[in-house]
C-alpha cells in the first residue's frame, strides 16, 4: 500500500475530523506597520519593566 506524499488535510488524522469540511481560507492582513507596532510594544514593555524595577 502506497501513502501520497501530500495529504489533502494533515490535521485529519482521526475519523471524526476527516468527517469535518476543511477550515476556511483567511487571506492574510496586509499592515505596512508591522515593524512600528513591535518597536513600540518593546519600547512599552521596557519602560514598564525598568521604571517598575527602579522606582
């Protein structure tokens, strides 16, 4: 018995979920302000830390 290579749905391994229609496909979300998000929650989450620690 030969497996395919690629099955249609990894995740349904067991047979109730091969029983399940396969989870919608969500377009991803397209932000040009990634990079500005993660430097300010960093900067966030640094201030809080040390401003907790010193003061």
């Amino acid at each position: 018995m030969q497996r395919r290579l690629v099955m249609t749905n990894e995740g349904a391994g067991h047979p109730f979920r091969r029983t399940l229609p396969p989870p919608p496909c969500v377009p991803a979300a397209v932000s040009g302000d990634n990079d500005v998000r993660l430097f300010l929650l960093s900067f966030a989450a640094f201030f809080v830390t040390f401003s907790t620690l010193f003061f």
